[in-house]
C-alpha cells in the first residue's frame, strides 16, 4: 500500500505574508498565540507578524535552539490563559515544532511523552485525535520543512528525544514568503538547506515505494544543489533565495514517506545536553557516510540522482555531496562540532531506537550506526 500525505495547503512567493489576516479569517481564527524565538524578536520579524494578527494577540518567544517539555508545557500554559483558538508559529524548525507540541498538549490529557510514535506502534501510548489545535506555520528558514510535515522533535529527557506523528499535526496553511528568509546568515542558510537536502536524498532512498513522492524528492534535490551555493555566497540573491525555499518545501513534503539513517543518527545527537548541535549541519556531515553505507541499495536512486543533479560522468555522486559541503563551510566532522569518541555507543544505541532506522535501505545495527559516526567524525 502507498501512503501519500501532501494535505498542507501552502501560499508561496514574495509579499505572501500580507496574506495572514485574510487566511486567519478563512480559518475562523480570531485569537492566534504567535510561537517564535528571540532572535526573531530581535530582527524585528516578531513584530511585523505581530502586526498582521488580531490586536492584544499573545506572543510565546522563550524558545531555546531544541525545545523540550517545559518550553511546551509553559507556551501550552500560555495559549489556555490567554483563550486561544490556534497557533502562528514564526521560525525555523524548533518553532514550529514546538508549536506542533503547544498544539497537541493545549488539546490533549497525559504528558507528552505518552504520544512519542514509537510508544504508539507499540501501543503503549495515547491516539492524537482531531481536536488538536489548529495552526498556520511560517518558515524563515529553507530546510526543516516542518511547516508541510505532520512531525515534530521534542526533548523529554537527558539525552532523549521524542517523535510525535501524525497527520492531525499537519499545519493547516504555510505561508512560504522567500522575503522572511533574507537576512538569514550565511552558516544556518548552509545547515538548513542541507538539512532539506539529506530530506530529499533519504526520501528518495527509503524503503516505503512512493511514486509521486520521489519524483517531488528529485525535483527538490535538483533546486537545492542547484541554488544552495548563490543563496550562501549572496544572501540577497531573491531567485537563489526562492528556489531554495521551494526546494525545502519539496522536501518537507516528503518527509511522511520515510527518511533514514542520518536522521536516525541527528535525532540522537540532537538529544544530547551537550554539545548543542545544529540539527541540518549535522546532517550534512552525515550524508556522505550514510550515502556509501546505502550504496549498495541505492544504485538506481543515486544514478537517478546522478542525472538529475547534472553531474559529468565520472562523477560520482557522493564526491558531489562531499564537494558541497566543502563549498559551503560545513564542519569537516563531528569532532569539530564538539562530538568526542566517548560518546558514540550511547548515541549509537539511541539511533537503533529511532523510527528513521526502520526505513533506511537497509536496517543498521548499532555497531554499523558506531561504524557511521566514528567515520563522521
């Protein structure tokens, strides 16, 4: 059986943020809590969005870089005291998805932890109904596709990490304006859009056979690599800019098909106290290692990939990746991102855990997830 998922309605283009109070009024929304971060605060973007939503509307901005259960609980606080009746959540990935968080516990009995997906398979968890409020997501980074997935990652421990999924999680609009993304700067324009990359890639190498899915994995993939080094060498570059942000909105859509082991292996790191790491970059130093782990099983999808991407023969296409991120100034590995050996079988064990692992070509077992990671390094 083929899953597709693309249910998010998406407004697309320069200005389209205009648009908010008219799509509020369609969605009957009339007192939104807008999730964003500090540093969104601080650009002066808070503001502008707040100035679209109705008067006297609240604003939840106590975001750190991996949101966790008390930034859930206190913004779900937040949305019960002040009587809302849904969400705009403003950011890059840890906005919307601690929004997609605020959003189901506003609405739901239990702790968080108890709708982790992995304890729903097992059915030791609670269903997420449709009661879940309702949200618009938008982005203001080109990467987490967060605002057309029906996931989110949220912290619930040391070292722990919780998926919730489900398609009652979808945003209900994206609002997808390239203009928000302009003043992003240059390191976490390069970490998030290889974060859709790796997206891209995974969706199109995973286990779950989806037609449709993996002819909008290409067509991501091929605007992406195509645009991702003008976007970090100009960041003005409006035409780099917008095809960047199309090809992560590609890619997020994507997502609900499966991804793999790099995700399997980010979402472990992602959960660590320390170091912080940045989910996308982290990605991106993955994606080769994983790449010829999977080559094996993948050689149809990477010579598709091959011909999309332009790529001169004799050219292969992990060489291609490695050379991008080079391009690009990703980290030369884990190490230099403050990941020491010591770490490893922990992480490596966490990875085996992780949903992504399931849909990777093939299955890793925790030596191979320790074999990836002492190579990342």
């Amino acid at each position: 059986m083929i899953r597709m998922y693309f249910n998010t309605q998406v407004r697309f283009g320069f200005g389209v943020i205009e648009q908010l109070p008219k799509e509020l009024k369609i969605l009957g929304l009339a007192r939104p809590l807008l999730i964003t971060d500090p540093g969104l605060v601080a650009a002066g973007l808070a503001a502008r969005v707040l100035a679209l939503l109705p008067p006297n509307s609240p604003v939840f901005s106590d975001l750190p870089a991996n949101p966790a259960t008390a930034h859930v609980e206190a913004a779900a606080a937040c949305y019960r005291d002040n009587g809302c009746d849904g969400i705009v959540a403003l950011g890059g990935g840890s906005a919307l998805d601690l929004a997609k968080g605020v959003a189901l516990m506003a609405t739901h009995p239990g702790e968080l932890r108890d709708y982790d997906t992995m304890k729903v398979i097992r059915k030791q968890g609670l269903p997420i109904g449709p009661q879940v409020a309702p949200m618009i997501a938008i982005p203001t980074t080109a990467g987490t596709g967060s605002e057309v997935a029906n996931s989110a990652l949220i912290i619930v421990g040391p070292g722990e990490k919780i998926l919730l999924s489900h398609n009652h999680l979808l945003p209900k609009l994206a609002i997808a304006d390239p203009e928000l993304t302009l003043s992003l700067p240059r390191a976490l324009t390069a970490g998030t859009g290889m974060d859709a990359l790796s997206h891209a890639i995974e969706s199109l190498c995973c286990v779950n056979e989806n037609p449709p899915v993996k002819a909008v994995a290409i067509d991501a993939a091929i605007r992406i690599h195509a645009y991702i080094r003008t976007a970090v060498a100009e960041p003005g570059n409006r035409e780099a800019r917008s095809e960047l942000l199309m090809g992560a909105v590609e890619a997020g859509m994507t997502m609900a098909n499966g991804l793999g082991a790099v995700h399997a292996l980010s979402h472990a790191l992602g959960g660590l106290p320390a170091p912080q790491l940045h989910h996308g970059t982290v990605n991106a130093v993955l994606l080769p290692a994983v790449m010829e782990f999977n080559r094996p099983h993948c050689k149809a999808h990477f010579a598709r990939l091959h011909a999309a991407l332009g790529l001169a023969t004799g050219v292969d296409v992990v060489d291609a990746i490695r050379a991008l991120n080079r391009d690009l100034g990703i980290p030369t590995g884990l190490a230099a991102m403050g990941v020491g050996e010591a770490l490893i079988p922990a992480v490596a064990e966490a990875a085996l855990r992780d949903i992504n692992a399931l849909t990777n070509p093939v299955r890793p077992t925790a030596e191979q997830f320790a074999a990836l990671l002492q190579e990342s390094l």
